[in-house]
C-alpha cells in the first residue's frame, strides 16, 4: 500500500482545498493528498468509509423521493425508511413505553400521532423492522444474486410457476443484482429476497458452504430475517399488490423445508384472504367490464398461478390434520380458470389479453406442466373425497380416465433430447407415482371399511389385496428412483425430510402372509428395505422408526422360513415398474382370485411369523393385512413436514407431502 501511495503525482493541482477529516480530528497537519500521508502511513479505511457513506446518502435520497409521492408520507415515514435500511448506525429507532413512543431521548410522540402507512408489519414475524438487528447486512451480494436466479430458475419455479422469468431477469440485470437498488419497490425487494431464501434452501449444505464460504444454515437464518423485514416493511399484512403476495407466497412455499410447517399453516389462512381482497379468486376475464383496464397475458397468467399456487399451500393444513375440509378452499368458492400450459416466453408482455379466449396453450411439456398437472390433480383429489362411497371399480375408472387425460396431453409428446429429456421423464415418474398412490389408498380405504370377522375369500376382495400390493410396490420402485437418478438431483431437494412411512410398512405387512416366497415378494422385499435402511441416522431410534423395524424383522423371519422350506436360493427380481400379477389364461373369477391371493396372503387358517420369544397369534375371520399390524402405527409422518389423519384425509398425507406436496 505505501509503494502505492508513493506514485501519487506531486503537482499542486492534485491537492485538496481541505484537510481530511482524520488529520483535523488527531490536529496533525495534513499534505491535503489524495490519500494524505498520514493516512497512508496508519493505513486508515477513509476511502472505503466515503464511499459507503455516499451509496448510503443515493439510496435514502430515492426513498424520500418515493416517499414524498406516497399517500400518507412524511417525517416518520422517512425515518422509518432510514431505520429499515440495514446501514444506519443509529439505535432503535422505536421503543414502546407507558403507551408512548420514543424518538430520542428528549423528544416524545403518542402513537396516533404517527401515519398508519408508516408502520411495519414484521411484528407478524416476531421480526420488528427497527431493532438493534438492522445493522447486520442481510443482503447477498449483488455478485450472487444472478446465481440465486439461475438455481431458482432451475430447481425451484418447475414447483412454484408464479413469476413471470423474463420480467424478473429484466428487474435484477437494471438493478445489477442489488436487492436494495432505489428504484425497487418495497413490494419487489421482498419478492427478490424470498426468491434467494427459496434457492439457497433448495441447495444442500456442500452447495452452500463451497459457493458462499459460509454454512447452509446461518445463510438461510441471515436471507429469512431479510425476507420477513421486506415483507413487513411492504406492509403485507394490508396490501393488495399482486407483488407482495407472490413474495408471501413463496415464503410460505419454502418454510416447511426449512422446519417451519406449522408457521406455513398459520399464515396460509393470511394468504388466502390477501389473495380474495385483491380478486385472484375471480378469473381476470370473467365479466371484465369494458371500460376497465386491459390486462395482459402476463398479468392475467400470473395472477392464475398465483392464485392455485395459494390453493395448494392451504390444501397443505389438510394433510396435516390441523384444518378441516369445510374451513379449505373449496372448489365452488372460485371461478380463476387453469393457467394455460405455455412458456414464459410465449405470453406478451405489452399485448392486451382477449377478454373472452385463455391464453393458446400447446400439447407437450412446457414450463408450466408440471403446475398445470397440479391443478388437475387437485381436482381429481376433490372428486375423490367427495364420492368416497362409491364402488371400487368407479373410483379405479375414474382415476384411470384421469391418468389417460394428463398423460395424453401433457406427457405423450415428451423432449428427447438435452436438459428437457430429463425433466420431462422425471415428471412421467412423479405422475406415475401420484396415481399409483392413489390406487393403493383406494385400495386401502376399502379394505378398511370391511368389518371384522367378515369372510375374505371372495374373488372381489383377494383381487383388492392383489391391486393394494401391487400398487404398493409401484409406490416403492418410483420412490427409490426419484432419490437415486443422477439425471433429477436438481429437483430431489424437496423429498428431503419425506418418508413413504405407510406404504413401507403395508408392504412389510403383506409379505409377511405371503404363502409362497415368488421373484415380486423378493424384489417388494428389496426395496422395502432398501428405503428403510436409507433413512438418515437422526430418524432411527424414534418410536415410527421402531415400529416399521420390528415389522420388517417379522418379514425377514418369514422370508428366510419360506426360503429354508421350498429348498431353493434367493428368487430373482423383477424388473419393471408396472406389477400385474400373472394370472393363467381361462380360469374362472374365482380362480383368479384365488391365484392372486396366492402372491398376497395367507389361508384364511393362516398365522403372522412369530420370532423367538413371541407367542403365535392367530387371525380371526380370515386374514386382514391392515388388523393384524394396525396402519395407524406408521400413519403419522414424523420425519415429514406434516402428519396424516386415519381416515379418509391421508389422501393428502399419501399425494402431498410424499409426492412433492402435489
């Protein structure tokens, strides 16, 4: 540094007409050089402190201009601003006492004194906008800002289609990757602060610490806190800008992957009624008078996936247990149509909507697919709570005209090749593992409702147990594929912290009656217990975990007894995700039934595998897959993010949290 301040020219034009502050305030002379030789010499930082003070005094300047232009603006709303700013180096600016609030130590205002728009709604948060916190930076960088994007882009918006990508892009490159550029709206800063929470907790912690030299955790706490202050200083609580709720929403999208379920839950309700008070539950081309403005086809796409966005983060509280359907939102209460399956890039950004025609959507996979399948099955779930009287074969029918519709439409015509082949198999798999779910909970509810001591020999329900089982074991397969196949790491992140806990333990269930050991009992075996033994080692030890392990050891005890008994080494597996169970050609009803309980259970003088010390329990009135080791004790999700009902709400529990919260 002294080499550097040494070829500084000695001409004295080059001299200031004052003495730098740092030599006026030691009362040493000063050269009045750019830096002075005093300075140079103790190595002082006056440069660096220059300028932060001047990039401080433009964004303050911004904000007083914006300030002035707001309703309700004025001297409070300008200190509030200074106290939000993250840089000010000033103590709280607020503290409640005895019903009065104090500005400094002499001065005193009663709080209707001050405008209702300058007050912030972080309290909502446990997170006040003026605390001795606002001095931490908890903006990133403007230098990672365009790789937060990018991995938003990547790993997150597939889940959460609810901005507009190219409008987005166009914000951050005017703004050069500065969250608190002067010209953003409180609105937008929240927004671009919920996207980098959202991409950094898509990331694990090797991604982070190797990007960001810093740990995943204290990353997502520092962008949290800056999230919920935008949010509050955007005064969410009150707003109806479309902005603020796409911010609200992706917060809330996130926050059960960073251990935050029952906040998410708590604030849905918030967001659906933001959501009505700005009208995106009423379609934005549905009795639009004319004499209104003209939306455009961004505007009237985004507001639809917003709103069914909001529609599945408060779906969310039923699979937790904690809502009841009648208090969700129900399907007669809006009229916003489906987003149309186009990509970003495809909707005009400055070309008035048709007022009477959605936007042309194509056939194929586009970057709304998977949100578009969503939506369909969102209301195929609805459907299916409402006739869950109905007979098996309807129900079956109707899922299967379903799947028919979705995959016709949307995955007959997948990319082939590049990243798109990847993402367009992947969304095959995760629709594949919705409706085999669906089949095995169907299944499941009706085997349920029999009654205990009712025979179980007629062909109708063997060919039930045959379809739980095989479904079971689809719902097996497909899960160990989307946690194993290199080709999905970017989306895998959001079955972290999920575990098929009731379909294991079916399965493990079911193999434990089978009366012959066959090549699909040992490839069901196989992936049961691969599942099971990846679990981390902080979910070993709990009571679910406990449980499902001792069912696997009864399965582990009939396995080896049925391989000593037949004489024959272990059977070969059985490749394929589709398990039909075969069945010959030109038996009667009842033979097939029959041959397919063969795979599944045992006689109706059957008996459960006892280990050592364990005294043989018989079955009375025929063997039951789901009386003999009670569902219940794999039912409630605890290494999820929520827990599943008994009853006929685990539909939630078995599509939502499991197959990335669909």
């Amino acid at each position: 540094m002294a080499s550097s301040h040494s070829q500084a020219p000695d001409a004295d034009g080059d001299l200031k007409v004052w003495s730098c502050v740092t030599c006026r305030r030691r009362k040493v002379k000063c050269d009045r050089r750019d830096p002075c030789a005093n300075c140079a010499q103790r190595q002082a930082e006056l440069l660096g402190r220059l300028r932060r003070l001047e990039d401080l005094v433009a964004e303050l300047s911004g904000q007083l201009e914006d300030a002035g232009r707001a309703p309700g603006s004025g001297v409070q709303q300008v200190l509030s601003a200074v106290g939000s700013s993250g840089r000010s180096s000033e103590p709280a600016l607020t503290s409640a006492s005895a019903g009065r609030m104090s500005l400094t130590g002499t001065e005193e205002i009663y709080p209707e004194d001050v405008p209702v728009a300058a007050h912030c709604h972080g309290y909502v948060f446990g997170t006040p906008c003026a605390t001795a916190t606002q001095d931490e930076d908890l903006y990133p960088l403007p230098s990672q800002v365009p790789f937060l994007w990018k991995t938003y882009v990547d790993r997150v918006d597939p889940f959460i289609k609810i901005l507009h990508v190219p409008s987005v892009e166009a914000i951050i490159a005017l703004a050069k990757g500065k969250l608190s550029y002067h010209g953003h709206g409180a609105g937008t800063e929240a927004l671009l602060f919920a996207v980098c929470l959202t991409a950094v907790a898509s990331l694990d912690a090797d991604e982070v610490s190797d990007g960001f030299r810093v740990s995943r955790g204290e990353l997502v706490t520092r962008l949290r806190l800056g999230t919920e202050r935008a949010l509050g200083l955007a005064r969410f609580a009150t707003t109806r800008d479309v902005t603020v709720v796409q911010a609200l929403a992706i917060y809330l999208f996130i926050l059960p992957h960073i251990g935050e379920a029952q906040l998410a839950f708590n604030l849905a309700g918030v967001l659906v009624k933001l959501a009505t008070s700005a009208g995106l539950h009423k379609d934005p081309l549905d009795g639009t008078s004319p004499d209104s403005p003209a939306l455009t086809d961004v505007a009237v796409e985004t507001r639809r996936r917003l709103w069914w966005h909001i529609v599945f983060l408060d779906s969310r509280g039923q699979a937790s247990g904690m809502l009841d359907t009648g208090l969700t939102i129900s399907e007669d209460s809006f009229t916003t149509r489906i987003p149309s399956n186009a990509d970003d890039q495809a909707l005009a950004a400055d070309i008035p909507a048709a007022r009477t025609e959605a936007v042309a959507g194509k056939r194929g996979v586009t970057q709304s697919t998977l949100s578009i399948i969503r939506c369909h099955i969102w209301r195929l779930r609805t459907l299916l709570r409402r006739s869950r009287d109905q007979p098996l074969e309807s129900q079956l029918q109707r899922v299967l005209g379903a799947r028919g519709e979705i995959e016709g439409t949307f995955l007959s015509e997948p990319t082939t090749t590049g990243a798109g082949a990847a993402y367009s198999s992947f969304l095959s798999a995760i629709t594949g593992l919705f409706f085999a779910k669906i089949e095995a909970e169907i299944c499941r509810q009706h085997l349920l409702r029999r009654q205990v001591g009712q025979p179980d020999l007629n062909p109708e329900s063997l060919l039930i147990h045959s379809r739980f089982f095989a479904a079971s074991v689809s719902v097996l397969e497909t899960t160990r594929d989307l946690c194993s196949n290199p080709a999905w790491h970017s989306w895998r992140w959001q079955l972290q912290g999920s575990f098929p806990w009731r379909v294991v333990g079916s399965v493990f269930a079911q193999l434990c009656r089978m009366p012959s050991w066959t090549p699909v009992s040992e490839r069901a075996w196989g992936l049961a217990r691969e599942l099971l033994d990846g679990l981390p080692d902080g979910s070993k030890g709990q009571d679910m975990w406990r449980r499902l392990d001792e069912l696997a050891e009864r399965a582990g005890v009939h396995r080896r007894r049925q391989m000593q008994m037949e004489h024959r080494p272990l059977a070969a597996p059985v490749t394929g995700s589709e398990w039909e169970l075969v069945v010959p050609q030109g038996e009667s009803e009842m033979e097939k039934g029959a041959s397919a309980m063969n795979y599944i259970v045992a006689s109706q003088e059957g008996t459960l595998p006892r280990l050592d010390n364990e005294p043989q329990a018989s079955l009375v009135g025929g063997p039951d897959v789901l009386t003999g080791t009670p569902a219940t004790d794999w039912e409630p999700d605890i290494y999820a993010v929520d827990e599943s009902l008994a009853g006929w709400l685990d539909w939630d529990d078995l599509v939502d949290m499991d197959m990335l919260i669909l």
